[in-house]
C-alpha cells in the first residue's frame, strides 16, 4: 500500500515507503510484513500482537485506529492482499 494518497503522511511531507503484507489465504494468519514507511516502526506492533495471538488478519478490519494517523491504515491491508507466487 503506498503512502502518496495518505492524510499524515502528506501533512508530514513523507510520502516515500509502503506498507505491505503477507498472510495466508487457508488459515487467513499472518505470515510477515515490510513496513518501510513514516511509523513503520511503531505499526509493526500491532501486526505483531495479531501474530502473537494466531488471530486471523480479519481481525484488523474490524479495528477503529485514531484519525489522523499512519496506523489508521493497517485495517485496509488484508482489503489490499494479493496472490503471492
């Protein structure tokens, strides 16, 4: 998911970087994440903590992240999963 169209984002002048992740499709898990973008290092976290727990990444899109904010994007990843391989 790339950072260009994204309210923080812009208003901190930090457009380049992307968040991307890779999850199964049976199991619907996790399975790891690159997150080289403003606050990369802070939503990590959350993705961890889903991991950690073996929760589906459904759970995500079911969360409400403060406005405005670089991890009110982390809900519309698994919208945003494609076929690997």
């Amino acid at each position: 998911m790339p950072m260009t169209r994204r309210g923080r984002t812009r208003e901190r002048g930090e457009t380049q970087g992307f968040m991307r992740v890779l999850g199964d499709r049976e199991t619907k898990l996790i399975l790891g994440a690159a997150l080289p973008c403003i606050e990369g290092d802070e939503i990590v976290h959350a993705l961890l903590d889903i991991m950690a727990t073996k929760a589906p990444y459904t759970v995500i899109e079911r969360c409400v992240h403060i406005h405005p904010t670089v991890s009110e994007l982390i809900p519309t990843l698994p919208g945003a999963l494609e076929p690997f391989g």
